[in-house]
C-alpha cells in the first residue's frame, strides 16, 4: 500500500486496521480524486495478496464500499 501510495503522489501519515477492515490516514494529492485513490489502493493490494503471494484456499476481495474523513491540517 504504502508503495502504491507514493507512486499515486499521496503521502500515507499512519496504517491501522483489525482483522476484516483497515484505516489509513492519507494525504491525498489535489490532482487526484478520492475514488480513484481508492480503486487504485484496493486493486494493487488484492492483486498482491491473490496473485504474489503463496496460494490461499480463498481468494482475498474487499468490500464494495468504503468511508471517508477529512482532517486540518491542525488535526493531522
């Protein structure tokens, strides 16, 4: 994530998450729309856990949906 993160020009500030979610804190570059920063983060990171790493019995997919914050600049 963080590798795809930098290639997309946005900077990840912290990762955090459980079993079955995850959050991140994300500057987002201004030429880029929150969407596709997502639909970039989800398909390069189930790529990577479905096709790079050994086989698993399941196929790894995340949600369809997803939820954002905004934060200050203060509160960053």
């Amino acid at each position: 994530m963080i590798g795809k993160t930098n290639a997309l020009n946005c900077i990840i500030h912290a990762i955090n998450g459980t079993e079955n979610h995850i959050h991140l804190v994300v500057s987002v570059s201004p030429t880029l729309a929150i969407s596709d920063f997502v639909k970039n983060i989800k398909g390069s990171s189930s790529h990577y856990l479905n096709n790079l790493l050994p086989p698993k019995e399941n196929k790894f997919a995340w949600q369809a949906g997803y939820g954002v914050f905004s934060l200050g600049k203060t509160q960053l």
